[in-house]
C-alpha cells in the first residue's frame, strides 16, 4: 500500500493563472480518502503558483512522495511531461502516474515518461494503484512492460455518480483562484451529441450519468457554508440535457434559499426539444445570471459539417426565450476554421453573432487528440507531426482545414475579437483587458513557450 500521494496539476506552457481547480485532482483524492483516511495526500497546482525545479525538489524532498499523479490536458502535457521526467530524477523510486484528457486520447506518447497512464475515469483506478495490485488486473491503465507496452481492458464507467464523495475542496488553496468567490461543480458526466470537434463522449462516454439534484445541491451548500463560495459555475457539457432534472435542481436551490445568497452560471444546448421558456424562468428564479450556448458558427452548411445537431433557428429561439425569461448574461460561443468553413462563412457567423442578443465568445477550432475533427485532419496530413502541445489553447491555428489556411484562420479570429467581441465589450462593461490581451497573446500566433524555466 502506499500512503504518500502527491497529485499535480502541471502549469500550462504560457503564463496565466487558473480561474478554476482541477477538479478531477479533487475526486481522485477524496475517493482515496474515502477508502483510507490514513494516507497522506497532497494537491498542488501549478496553474496558481510558479513552477521551478527549485521549488519541486523541496516538494520531493519534504513531502517524500511514494506516488506522483499528474493530470494532463493537451495543453500542459509538456510540463507534466518535464515534471515526470525531473521526479525520475529525483527519486527513481517513485512511481510515477499520469492520467486525464490528454494521457486518455495519447497513452502512447505519456508512457514515454510515466510509469503507468491512467485511462478514462481514474478514481477507482487510481486507488488500485495505490494499494500496489498488480498491475495486470487493474482495469483502465496503460503500461510498458519488457519494452512492449500493454493496454489493459477499459474499466467500466462509474454508474451511481453519488457514490462518489465531492472533490476534496480542502486540499485546494481557494482563495488563491482568479474564480473566488467563485467555483466550478460537475453534475453529470458523458454527452450524447456527436460534435466532431469535442472529446468528452471519448473520456466520459456517449451514454450520460448524472448525480441527483440534492447530491448536487448539498457540495452547494457545503461550498458556500465552509468557503464561502457565492457563484457556481456547472461544468456539465449542458445542464438541460435533461430538462428535467434542470428543474429539480433549480427547486432544490430554491427550497434551501440558495438563490438569495449565491448565483448560478451554466451550459446548455440550444436544441428546441431542450430548452423551454418554463425552464428558463425558473433558472431566472433560482438566480442563474448566466446561461452559455454552444453555437459554434453562424452558417448551416457549417453546422452539419461539424455535426452539431442543431439549427440556427434553434439558437434564436433559445437565445430569444433566455432573454425574455429575464437572464442577465446570455452567451454565445463560436468557433473559426472549422471543417468546411470558408471566409463567406465566416461572415455569415459574424452577421449572425448581430442578429441574436448574446454576447459573443470567440475561439479558434482545435483538432484536440482522440476528436474525430484530429483523425480527419491527421488522415489528410493536414496536422503537422511533431506538434507543439503547447499551441493548443484554442486561439492559435494547428492546422489548416479543406478551406482555408493557418494565416486565415488567425486572421478571421483576431478580426472577430476586435470587431465583435471588444465593441460589445465596451457597450456592456465587460472585462476589455482581458479581450484585448488575447488579441495581443494569440492571435499572432507568438505564444512564449515556457520550457526552459521548467528544468
């Protein structure tokens, strides 16, 4: 068994800060201690404080980790990489794991540096690997075992999401996020949709699961009453995918009288059969200020090519009933260089961001691994190989699609933020240095890779 843990969340490979934890870090420590309140379990995350080889030897040195986690996404896996590498280092002796988005889509690539990579869903998994099973019969891992490396079965996804504790909130340093008084809660996991560009039915799976409404609403109010939280922003892919449970998590935080001490924010798709002006209004009542839509493009051609499921008059009738229930905040995101995209396309989006009242939010589309948006791309040859993880920040061109070229692509997203998002920006008092900081970090396509202050 081993009781000292050290879980990491790497720092991404340009400055900036976190606005929210890592959640899943959260879970796998909380499930651990849930089975073992015994073991020492230490989360650090790097997205909210420097990151030096000075400073991650004293880690090694004080805390003697028996097992470093790290989580990875695509875009800070090269200094999860780096970290993994400097743990060997080290200590030799230290098992060394990574899991999360990017070692689930690339297990090849992370074993390069890690002991064992964990697949999908990683609480159960992780604590199989704590109490020092065999390899072999752990479910959802990844190894390299006499030079081969060896692909276990898929675990099976966890079906009762309220077995799980909530995330172990306390081993956050809360204060320290750009979100406070903010912070983020996961209510379900999966996504039905088919969305090429998005990997989360690959990690969470097609078929969703979802916790219950009190479940939900007690981490509310635990957070709210022990750190003081006054917004939660879901991180469901769509709160209203059941509209039903929508509305008993509302009448839950309205019968606690959450909704006149905290404020809500959320995803939802914007499909008829989905949204309701009976919904909406009582999200209004149970005090969501902010309701986000995927929109993605503002051309139909556009749409079906990236399967998005849903038609423009759906998102004018679902930003219209938004409005007249009274949310304050409506929110549109769209993407440029999608799949088929071409500049008149790209204008009709921007035509179309003018028509419906929702504040724009614009990103450049990403070919994320384990996306069928990469596959396509990559079956083309149009992903470069030796790519620059870094990059992938949704603001920088990866590759070019059937239409248009990275130099486009970049362009038609810095003309979007300066004429759509940043004059908006002014009329409604939104963050305007924020925009402008994007504008001058991305869209030139000159982002400051850190890696040499990481070993």
């Amino acid at each position: 068994m081993k009781t000292r843990i050290l879980l990491v969340f790497p720092p991404y490979m340009r400055e900036t800060m976190s606005y929210y934890p890592p959640l899943g870090l959260g879970y796998i420590a909380s499930y651990i201690l849930s089975k073992n309140p015994e073991l020492q379990i230490k989360i650090l995350d790097f997205t909210i404080e420097k990151f030096s080889a000075e400073k991650w030897k004293k880690e090694i040195q004080e805390f003697n980790p028996e097992v470093v986690g790290i989580s990875v996404l695509t875009l800070n896996f090269l200094s999860g990489a780096l970290i993994a590498k400097f743990t060997k280092k080290l200590d030799s002796r230290i098992l060394t794991v990574m899991g999360g988005v990017h070692a689930t889509m690339m297990p090849e690539e992370c074993l390069k540096y890690s002991d064992i990579v964990v697949r999908g869903e990683g609480e159960i998994t992780f604590w199989e690997i704590v109490q020092d099973k065999e390899l072999e019969v752990i479910k959802g891992i990844s190894y390299s075992k006499h030079g081969k490396i060896i692909h276990n079965k898929d675990r099976e996804r966890i079906q009762n999401l309220d077995d799980l504790p909530f995330p172990a909130h306390h081993l956050f340093k809360v204060r320290n996020y750009k979100c406070f008084p903010s912070w983020g809660i996961m209510g379900s996991r999966g996504c039905p949709f088919n969305c090429i560009f998005c990997s989360s039915p690959k990690m969470w799976g097609r078929v969703i699961r979802f916790r219950s409404p009190k479940n939900i609403v007690d981490e509310i109010e635990y957070l709210h009453s022990k750190f003081g939280i006054q917004n939660i922003t879901f991180f469901d892919d769509a709160l209203n995918i059941s509209p039903q449970r929508a509305f008993k998590i509302c009448d839950e935080i309205i019968k606690r009288g959450l909704h006149k001490r905290m404020s809500f924010t959320c995803q939802m798709r914007a499909n008829k059969q989905l949204v309701t002006l009976e919904l909406l209004k009582k999200m209004k009542e149970a005090n969501f200020i902010q309701v986000e839509f995927g929109i993605e493009s503002g051309s139909q051609k556009v749409l079906n090519s990236i399967k998005k499921s849903l038609t423009l008059d759906e998102v004018r009738r679902a930003v219209a009933l938004a409005r007249k229930a009274g949310i304050s905040s409506v929110k549109g995101f769209y993407m440029i260089g999608n799949w088929d995209e071409t500049i008149w396309d790209v204008l009709r989006t921007w035509r179309f961001t003018l028509s419906v009242k929702a504040w724009p939010a614009f990103s450049i589309s990403t070919p994320f691994p384990g996306t069928a948006l990469y596959q396509m791309l990559s079956e083309r040859g149009l992903v470069d190989k030796g790519l620059d993880w870094g990059k992938f920040n949704q603001a920088t061109p990866i590759a070019r699609t059937n239409k248009m070229s990275k130099t486009r692509i970049s362009l038609l997203y810095a003309l979007s933020i300066a004429f759509l998002e940043l004059p908006l920006a002014f009329s409604r008092g939104r963050n305007v240095k924020h925009i402008i900081s994007r504008i001058i970090d991305y869209a030139s396509d000159k982002i400051r890779v850190k890696q040499e202050r990481l070993c």
